[in-house]
C-alpha cells in the first residue's frame, strides 16, 4: 500500500489510506477524547492556550464589533475559541461554531448553559455538527471564519482552505491558530517535551492510546509557514501573514478573501 503522505493530503492518523479513512480516523479519535479533551488541553499547554485564544479573538475586534457580523468558528470542538470569540463581541453578532464530532459539540453546548445562563448582554453561540470540508453554507456568507487547532487535523488541507474562502465574503477574514515548529534552542527542548512527555501524560490522562502520539506527528506533517501562506494565496485569501505565538508553539495564519 502507498504511504499516507502521498495519498493523503492532509492529517493521516495511523492507518488511513485515503481522504475519507482518515477524516473518519480523526472524528473517531477525537470523539473517543471528547470528556477528557478540556483537562488535558490545560495540564499539557501549562494554560498557556486561554492566552492564543483570546489573543486570536482580540486581533479580529473589529469584525466581532459589528452586530450584524456572521462568524464561523471551524472545527470548535468543546468550543473555547468560540467563546473566546463571544467574550470579544461588545454587542452581538451571529456565531456559529461547526465540529463533525457530537461528542465534541455536546461538551460545547454543556459549557454554554454554564457560561450564558447569567449573561444575556451576548448572543450566545449556537452549535452545527458539520464537516469542514464540505459545509452546509452558501458562498460569501461569513465575515470571518476561524479555527483553533482543528485546520491541522483536517484531511485535506486545499480544500478547506477552499472551503473557507467560498463562504467568506468578499472583504471577509479568516484566522487560523494552530501549533508549528519551533525553531532555535528552543526548539530543541520543546521537542523533547511535545514529542516524548506529552504523548505519555496523554495517554495516561485520557486513557486512549493513540491520539496524543498523532498530535506530534500530525504538527510534523502540517505545512511550514512559508507553505501554508502560499497554499492560503493559491485558495483566494490574500494578506495571508502568520504571527508567531510564545516563540513559535503555535502561530496565527490570517488572509481575506
Ligand atoms: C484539537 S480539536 C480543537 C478544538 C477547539 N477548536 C480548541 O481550540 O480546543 C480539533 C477539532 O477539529 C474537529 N475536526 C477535525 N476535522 C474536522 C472536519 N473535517 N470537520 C469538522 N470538524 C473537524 C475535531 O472533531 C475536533 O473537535
């Protein structure tokens, strides 16, 4: 059989052969990690994940200010990004967040009735359970997409950036947050961290094998910034930038269609 790296053009958890086994494999594993995911995203990030987050929904103030903005978070999961996204809003835009794991989206909408039942000044986000490369919206019709962690892990990396640009809006922006690869000495340590101790407390916490030794490897086949700006370009989103966050963990891909 050919490997994965030629045959998927994307995220190939171990033993995907093609597009659909691997987009499969991803829900599987993430659905399977779905009651643990929330504690084991703060112990293995030390926290430092609220922080991109909330950096990432300050950089687009000025869409989320707009009451009649429409925003898509993709792949949301448990929805962090989402409510860090609806925490930014001064009044009330419309926000939806989109995952293709209903475990994931049932811990979402869980922590929905704790955050909103005592603050109506925001719109709440509502849930879609959708696959992020074939969503279920006419073009042009978000000002902004995001995702936090979630575009590395699709199986085909093109066609959502495709994807993204058909919904957005001309003028509309997407922000993509995810993990890269240091570089530099410090690279060096935070390899021996993310590549041998975090897929063990992992492991351990969630109690599935599997998922937190994709997690590195899934970073390790994920475009390097100069790619990925260049794939975001070739989709139809320009001023495609990336901005680092604490020294290159992770970093920020914005464009506009
Ligand atoms: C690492 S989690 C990120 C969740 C959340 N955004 C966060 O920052 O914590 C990745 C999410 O992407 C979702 N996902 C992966 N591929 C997807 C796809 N093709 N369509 C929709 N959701 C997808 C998974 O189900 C999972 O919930």
């Amino acid at each position: 059989m050919s490997s994965p790296r030629k045959t998927v053009p994307g995220a190939a958890p171990e033993g995907a052969h093609d597009v659909d086994s691997a987009a499969r494999a991803v829900r599987e594993m993430f659905t399977s990690i779905a009651p643990r995911y929330d504690l084991l995203n703060h112990v293995l990030s030390l926290n430092i994940d609220r922080l991109w987050w909330r950096r990432t929904a300050r950089t687009f103030t000025h869409i989320l200010s707009q009451s009649d903005a429409r925003v898509l978070d993709l792949c949301c999961g448990t929805g962090d990004m989402t409510f860090a996204l609806s925490n930014q809003a001064h009044r009330s835009p419309q926000l939806l967040g989109a995952d293709f794991s209903h475990a994931m989206l049932q811990r979402a909408q869980a922590k929905l009735l704790d955050q909103f039942s005592e603050n109506p000044k925001t719109k709440a986000p509502r849930w879609i359970e959708a696959d992020a490369l074939k969503l279920p919206f006419p073009a042009e019709r978000f000002d902004l997409v995001t995702s936090a962690f979630g575009f590395r892990n699709l199986a085909d990396y093109n066609a959502g950036l495709r994807e993204i640009a058909r919904v957005l809006r001309p003028g509309g922006e997407c922000g993509i947050l995810d993990f890269s690869d240091p570089k530099g000495p410090f690279g060096v340590i935070y390899r021996i961290y993310f590549k041998r101790i975090l897929p063990r407390v992992g492991t351990t916490i969630s109690g599935v094998r599997g998922p937190y030794s994709y997690l590195p490897n899934s970073v390790e086949r994920f475009p390097e910034p100069g790619e990925m700006l260049a794939r975001m370009r070739a989709a139809g989103l320009r001023e495609a930038t990336w901005t680092p966050y604490t020294f290159g963990v992770a970093g920020l891909y914005r464009g506009k269609k």
